[in-house]
C-alpha cells in the first residue's frame, strides 16, 4: 500500500508539470530572481562594509594604524651585561614573536613590515658645522637601530651600516646610514660623523656608511616614524623670536642598539605591528575595538607586560580608526534599512500575487476535487510538493548566484533570506488555495468592488495600520537616522504609509466609478458604460495589486530622490569650494592676479564669462555692530552670543568680497546661486571710483550687499570700517544667502570699482575651459597662482568604498522597484485575462470591432492604471516629505572627504524618480491592454466560447 501512495503521487506532480509548464517556469524564474535579490542584499552589505573598513585601514596614516608595544631601556639596577643583553637582536626577535603570536582576534599583524628596536625619544643637538641651519640653530637629530633595513631599503650610496665587533655600552663607534631626503636636506654624504655626549668617558660617533631609499615609502616602516623617512623643518617652541631648525633620524646599525645605553637620549625599546587588514571583515569592527581597548588598558595589556616587561605599553590609533568607521556604518545602515524593508515589503507582495493568480487559475479544477470528496490536508499536500519541486531548486539556484556575483560575506544570512523566500512562496500558495476551499461552493454571485462592503474586521485592521505608520513617521521625525542605530519600525514607515494609502484608495475607489458610470449609461455609444462596468467588476481583493503597486512605487521614489540628493549634495559641495566651473586664485589670501593673467583667462576657447574677485578675510566690525554674534577669523559665524564684550577680534571680523556687479551676477544666474540686481551697487556719486592714485576717505559711503547675519548686526544705519582696500562708509541696501567661493555666512560685498585697491585675488569661471591651458596660463604668471575645477573637487567626493556599496544597493532599490511595479500591473492583468478574451469574443458576436476592443480593453485597464500610477506619486511624494526631516544624507554624500561641507544634507523630492515609474506602470497597463484586444482579434470567437469555459 506503500508503494502504491508512491507510484500515485509521483504522476501527480509530473502530470501537473506537464499540464502547464509555462506557469511552472514562470513561477520558478520569479522565485530565482527574488531569492538571488534577497540573498544578495546581506551579503552586499557585507562587502561593503568589509571593503570600508580594510580600507580606513589602509589609507590611515601609518603611525595611527600601527599597534606599538614599547617600553623604557633596562633600569639601571641590573648588571650592564644583563642590560645590554635586553636590547641586542635576539632578545627584541624573541619578545616580538611572542607578541605577534599574543594579539587576540581579529587582530593580525602584517609580519612583513613589523619593525622592532631601540630608539632615542629625545633628540640630540648636532654641533657639526657642516650641517644646515636656517635661522642659526643647529639641527636635532634622532637615532634608531632597528630590524629589516636591508628588506625595506635599496642602497643608493656607500655601505650597508654593520656591526663588525660587538656593540656594548663602553663601544665609542657605530655606523649608521641615513636616506636620500635626509642626506640631500642635511648636506649629509657617505663618511660624513655626528657625535653624540654619553654619560661617561668621550662622545659616541656616527659614521653614515650609506645612503639608501625606501623601497616603499608609504608602508608602515617609513611612515610611522616619518622623521625615518623625511627631515623636518619645525619651529623653535623655545624661541622668542620665528626660528625654524632641522629634525631628522639616523638609521644605526641591526645590533648598535646597547652603545645608545651610554646616551643621555633617553633609548626606548619598541615592537611596532602594523595592522593585516585582508583578513578582516565587517563585522569584525566590535571585537576590534574591543580588542584594542584590551590591549590599551585591560586584560590584553597584562599579558603584553608579561612577555615584553612590566613597565611596557601599547599605544595605537586603530581603536579610533575602527570607531570612525562603526560611525559612517551606524549613520548609513537606517537608511539602507529603509530600502531593504521597502523593496522586500514589494517582492512578498508580488509573490503572493503570484499564488493568488496560480489560485485563480486552478480555482474550478481544486473545486471539482473538494466537491468529489477530496481532503484539505490531501489538496494542501500535493499543492505543497507540486510547488516545492520548483520553487526549492529555484531558491538554492538563486542563493548560489548570489554567492557568486557577491563574493564577500557571511553565507547564512543569504541563506536564511533565500530560505525565506522559498518558505513564503510554498507556504503561501497551498494555504491561500486551500482556505478557499474549506466548504465545497458552486459557482456564486460575482464580487464587485462598487458593492463590496468592508466588514469590522477589515476596518480595525486598517486602523490598526494606521496607528502604527502615524507612530513610526512621528519617530523618524523626531529622532531621524542621522543618530546611528536601526529601528525596524521606523525604516519600515515608507512601507507602512503605503499600506494605508493602499487600503484608503481601495475603500475611495468605487466613488468615483459610480459617479462616472451614470452618465456614461446616458450616453449613446457602450464603450465607455462597459470599460467602467468591467473596471467596477474587479474583485474586492484588488487591494493585493495595488499595495504592491504603491510599495514599488513608494520605494523606487525614496531610493531614486536618495540617488538624487547625493549628487545634489556633492554638487553643491563642489560649488561651494570653489564657487564657479573653475577659479584662479594666489596660494596666499593677500596674492592678487595681475591684469595680463586675467586677460588671458579670460580669452581662453571655452569661457563663457569670467568674474573678478577682491576677497578679504578678518574685516574688522565697527564697535557698535559687532556684538550680534560672533565669527571666527575667516567670517564663519560660531553662533556664540558675545554680548558686545567680547575682546577676540574673531568676534568682530567679517569678510569682505569687492566684485564687479554685472559679471558677478551673470555668474551667480549659470551657477545657481543667489544674485541681485547689479544696480544695487552702481559706481555713483559718493561711492564713484577714485581717481589713480587717490586715497579713500572715512566720509565715503558705499552700498553693500550683505549676508543675513551681518545685515542684522549694521541694520540701516552706516558704519565705518577699516580695510587693505580702504577706508569708507558701508550702508547695507540687500541681502544674499551665499556668495561665490566663500563657505561663510558672515559677508559684505562691494563694488570692487569703488575700492582704493581694486586688484582681484581670484578670478571665477563658467564654461569649460581646457585644463591644461588654464594651468599654463596661471603657470605662465607665476609659481604663486594656483587652478581649482569644479569637476576635480567633485570627483573627490566619489567614493569611499562604504558609500559607494551604499549607493549601489540603492541603485539597485531603484531598479527592482520598478521592475516589481511592472510585474504587479501584468500580474493584475493576467489574472483577469481570460474574462477579458471571452468578453471580447461574445461581444464580437453581437458586432464589436477589433477597433472598439483595443479601446474597450484599454479604457478598463486606465481606471486601475490611473490609480495605481496617481497613488504612487502622492504616496512616494508624501513618504519623502514626512520622512525627510529625520534623514541626513551627509554620511553617504561627503563623509570622509577633508574639508567638505558637513552640514546636514535632507531628502528632497526627485521628479523623474517619482514620474519614470509611474508613467512607466500607465504605458504597461496600456500595453498588455492593446496586446490582449490584438491576439484575442486573431482567435475565432468558438475557439473562446467553447462549453465549460469560465464565464
């Protein structure tokens, strides 16, 4: 009896297989695709996230990055020849092999740049009178012996510095070597000596044997001490008066370490490890911090003192590196979160609609077996293996290529994701089937949704929803993303208003059709009273398609306005720092352009116009105006409220900006930024150009255009000011939010024509002048003169590996939200498509034309189209706006970028992000319509009408 069971469900499954194995394909391709999008998301994540932090590893600055356990020279107390044991090669060799072998996980040492030694830590007053001394101070030199110089260098001059006799504490000379950029800024050369005063008996001497050059100069062996690789010019701190000297290391011999124990140089031992970033992933970013705490001060350090000594200590920056990076990675997760909750919402949906259609179709054929006496659990159970022999390899096919096209990260969340995907779709077609088939029915009364009424339970469910959207909009209002963190509820709010907005259109739906449907039966013609007949008989589920509808819609509008406002945001970044297409400026503030460069800028093939600028920073306020507030040196307003007590003159300084009206303010019309009429400014009477020569007097008053805070602080009245461009009178006539090249937003703008120094210090471009000859032509004045593209500064903001993975999945948020949208309108059409054919073939029977068809199918197809494409317009535009207060794009436009603009970047509305899949949903449903009318024109109407069709 076993093996009959056996031998009778297999036929089953094959039989259904066979009987409609495009409806299988399709179901199994959907099923691919879905499971390949949801296993792919996780582990997108984590690429990006693992590529983030390996790469703030690597390009952090090398004494940052490095784990550097060091501690001081051997006390005194112990014998010399247990001290100078201490600090030769083999014991250092031996102590950073057990601490390379000690760091916990997930901290790995790159063993091949690790470096270990002994080093002075205070540096050496060099005496020689052949080394350079800029302002009569002689250099201050540093030395250290330590491990893999041959390894890390190539020999440029001279010989590798050895040890040819044994080094000890009474040794009086030692070799050394010294770099190309050392010895080329020290007048260094092979056989040059320093000495150095010990504590007993004559000097210790350096002879430099070599000269070398780093094989890498950035890795960790040059670049944590970068006085190894390149001397220094620093300040005297001592100094009353401006005195610059010379700093620099000489590289001692492998084992010359015990002669420095004679110095009076403070000697340290150290073992440095930089950091192997190859092998870290993501999510290893909490233990790493953790991990390096331990080491700073915890239990890690502990055991690092009971293999390097008790007064050792571990000093790194990587715990700040890891922090910054958990940072950028909290303030970007609630936004992706948003588009995975979105974008999953939609695919759930349209799986369902999927069952649903696949449930309709085989409606009479499980009605037939329930009324014959077949189970539920028996009709459940072959639904059950029918759907699993598809829908199964299809979901593992899909985790496979996600695991492929993804390469890095963790598998069993993709794996859960693609597991989840083939539970909902086994699970939800069966149970759907089978819930419409508890009580064996004959064919009843069709369901219109003019005359559906919503039960109670329907009502609370909604208002259920609806408490819940209200709640988490509230929460992303107030708290916003920008706080780090992930709150399913409050990511999930674009999908929740969607939801409402769903079951709110469906409940509004049929008022409108009842109101078109009475004239329309007035009318002579019955295309028109049919199309919104057949629109009225949709079932009352229709709220399925159009839920599905309004989420991809929603979704591909928040990922598509997110894309939007990045770009924006770094454009506007770009235009800020530069303040036009290209700016031509001096290297110091008070550089002005001579009138030839100017000329020749401005003739060059691609100008369009050219706007010169006299820019000067610290303007002092006038006594009874500065005290409104205060700004820094550069007229950046700091918000403090100084009470006009204030004694900085920070506090009371402004920028001033002389330009020429008329070009300026074409500029600021092809740039987008504020302008104002240039007769604002106009040269005239008192503020009319001086003659050549002619000094500015205090009683001259001329009009300036100010930024809202400075206007605030002068009001109407005049005051005068001081400046390298004279002395006048200033009377503010009109405000601006910005001006060109300037992120201030403290400001006066004049008529440079009206200054007694008029020459520009920077010169603004619009068009697209070729590089290369605007920096020959800036070249061609002077050394002094330097060239900014807006094109270049906005190329800096693309991207560090964590915004960039960030964008793409919201690229790909976009893509799939529209590629869903356009599955739900054909899925919502395919499922009442053969009641449209059999229309179509019994109204051709009483002489409807092809023509009257195609209008026929399409005038009932725009109603839901209209909704569908005008919902989601409304909904995406409304999930933008209420959700764009609590969202900062900063993270994903400009962090990370030195010296960008950091103020908080919103979410703003995109048109063609709102518009492109809605119109997109319109011109499908259109589509199908027409297709539709065209194929069922080619079939007989006896091919539709047969007996025992559906009606």
């Amino acid at each position: 009896m076993r093996d009959g069971k056996r031998a009778a469900s297999a036929p089953w499954i094959r039989t259904r297989l066979r009987t409609a194995p495009g409806a299988a394909v399709a179901l199994a391709v959907l099923v691919l695709v879905t499971a390949f999008l949801a296993a792919a998301f996780p582990r997108a994540v984590d690429a990006y996230e693992t590529k983030g932090l390996r790469h703030d590893i690597r390009l952090a600055d090398a004494g940052r990055s490095a784990v550097e356990v060091s501690r001081p020279q051997p006390g005194l107390e112990l014998p010399r020849e247990q001290r100078e044991a201490g600090v030769r090669t083999p014991e250092l060799k031996r102590i950073g092999g057990a601490l390379g072998k000690a760091l916990p996980d997930p901290l790995r040492a790159d063993m091949s740049s690790v470096a270990y030694g002994v080093r002075t830590l205070k540096p050496v007053l060099a005496t020689e009178p052949w080394l350079p001394r800029p302002d009569t101070v002689p250099p201050q030199l540093s030395y250290t012996a330590q491990t893999g110089l041959k390894e890390h260098a190539r020999l440029v001059k001279g010989a590798w510095p050895t040890t040819p006799d044994a080094v000890t504490a009474s040794s009086r000379a030692v070799r050394g070597a010294v770099t190309e950029e050392t010895a080329a800024a020290l007048n260094m050369k092979v056989g040059s000596t320093l000495r150095l005063p010990t504590a007993v008996g004559g000097p210790l001497t350096v002879t430099v044997t070599g000269i070398v050059a780093p094989r890498d100069p950035g890795g960790s062996y040059w670049s944590a001490d970068p006085l190894v690789r390149t001397p220094s010019l620093i300040p005297d701190p001592a100094s009353p008066f401006p005195q610059n000297y010379w700093t620099g290391t000489v590289l001692l011999a492998e084992d010359a370490g015990p002669a420095l124990l004679a110095t009076a140089t403070e000697p340290s031992l150290f073992w440095r490890f930089p950091p192997d970033a190859s092998a870290l992933t993501g999510p290893d970013g909490a233990r790493l911090t953790a991990v390096v705490n331990s080491l700073e001060s915890g239990p890690g350090l502990l055991k690092v003192r009971a293999i390097a000594g008790d007064t050792a200590e571990v000093l790194t920056g990587l715990g700040h590196i890891v922090q910054a990076n958990a940072r950028m990675r909290d303030a970007i997760s609630p936004v992706i979160a948003v588009a995975a909750l979105g974008i999953g919402s939609v695919a759930a949906v349209v799986l369902v609609m999927t069952g649903a259609l696949i449930a309709a179709r085989r409606k009479a054929e499980l009605a037939l077996m329930r009324s014959r006496g077949g189970s539920l659990r028996g009709i459940g159970g072959r639904l059950l293996a029918e759907t699993a022999v598809t829908v199964v390899p299809a979901s593992a096919l899909g985790l496979l290529l996600a695991v492929l096209a993804v390469g890095e990260g963790r598998w069993w969340p993709a794996a859960l994701a693609a597991a989840g995907v083939g539970l909902l779709v086994c699970v939800a077609l069966p149970l759907r089937t089978t819930l419409q088939h508890i009580r064996p029915t004959l064919h009843g009364a069709r369901e219109d949704m003019v005359s559906a009424r919503p039960s109670r339970r329907r009502t609370v469910a909604e208002l259920t929803l609806l408490v819940l959207a209200v709640g988490a909009v509230t929460a992303l209002r107030r708290r916003g993303t920008s706080g780090g963190g992930t709150d399913l509820l409050v990511s999930g709010a674009p999908v929740l208003v969607a939801l409402i907005a769903a079951l709110v259109l469906v409940r509004l739906y049929p008022l409108p059709l009842r109101l078109a449907a009475r004239p329309m039966a007035r009318l002579r013609g019955a295309i028109g009273f049919l199309s919104l007949a057949r629109a009225g008989r949709s079932s009352a589920g229709g709220a399925l398609p159009l839920l599905a509808l309004l989420l991809a819609l929603a979704t591909a509008a928040f990922g598509g306005s997110v894309i939007a406002g990045i770009g924006d945001a770094r454009d506007d970044a770009a235009l800020t720092a530069v303040g036009a297409d290209a700016r031509v400026s001096g290297k110091s503030e008070r550089a002005t352009l001579p009138d030839e460069l100017v000329r020749t800028v401005r003739d060059l093939d691609g100008v369009r116009n050219a706007a010169p600028l006299r820019v000067e920073f610290g303007v002092a306020m006038p006594e009874s105006a500065a005290g409104g507030g205060g700004v820094d040196d550069s007229g950046t307003d700091t918000g403090a409220d100084s009470g006009g007590d204030g004694d900085a003159a920070g506090a009371r300084a402004t920028t001033m900006v002389g330009v020429d009206p008329a070009s300026y303010t074409r500029l600021a019309r092809a740039t987008g930024l504020p302008d104002f009429p240039s007769g604002l400014l106009k040269a005239t009477g008192a503020s009319a150009p001086l003659p050549e020569g002619a000094k500015s007097g205090p009683e001259r008053v001329l009009p300036v255009i100010a930024s809202p805070a400075v206007a605030a602080r002068l009001g109407k009245e005049q005051h005068a000011v001081d400046t390298l461009s004279g002395d006048f009178k200033v009377q503010v006539v009109g405000t601006v939010e910005r001006v060109a090249s300037l992120a201030s937003t403290n400001f006066l703008i004049v008529n440079s024509a009206s200054l007694e120094q008029r020459a520009p210090t920077t010169l603004l471009l619009t068009g697209a002048p070729d590089p290369g000859k605007l920096r020959a032509a800036a070249d061609g004045s002077g050394e002094e003169f330097v060239v900014q593209l807006r094109s270049e500064e906005r190329a800096r903001y693309v991207n560090t590996p964590m915004q960039a993975g960030a964008e793409r999945i919201y690229l790909a948020a976009v893509a799939a939200g529209a590629g869903y949208a356009l599955l739900a309108v054909l899925l919502s059409l395919l499922q009442t498509a053969p009641e449209r054919k059999t229309l179509l073939a019994r109204l051709r029977t009483m002489g409807l034309t092809t023509g009257q068809g195609r209008r026929l199918l399409a005038f009932e197809a725009t109603p839901q189209a209209l909704l569908a494409a005008g919902g989601g317009l409304l909904t995406g535009w409304a999930t933008i706006v209420l959700l764009s207060p609590g969202i900062d794009l900063v993270p994903l436009a400009l962090a990370g970028v030195a010296g960008s603009d950091t103020s908080p970047v919103t979410l703003r509305a995109d048109l063609w992000s709102l518009a492109l899949p809605a119109a997109g949903v319109v011109a499908l449903a259109a589509a199908v319509a027409g297709v539709q009318a065209w194929w069922a024109s080619r079939r007989g109407s006896i091919t539709e009408l047969r007996a025992g069709d559906s009606r």
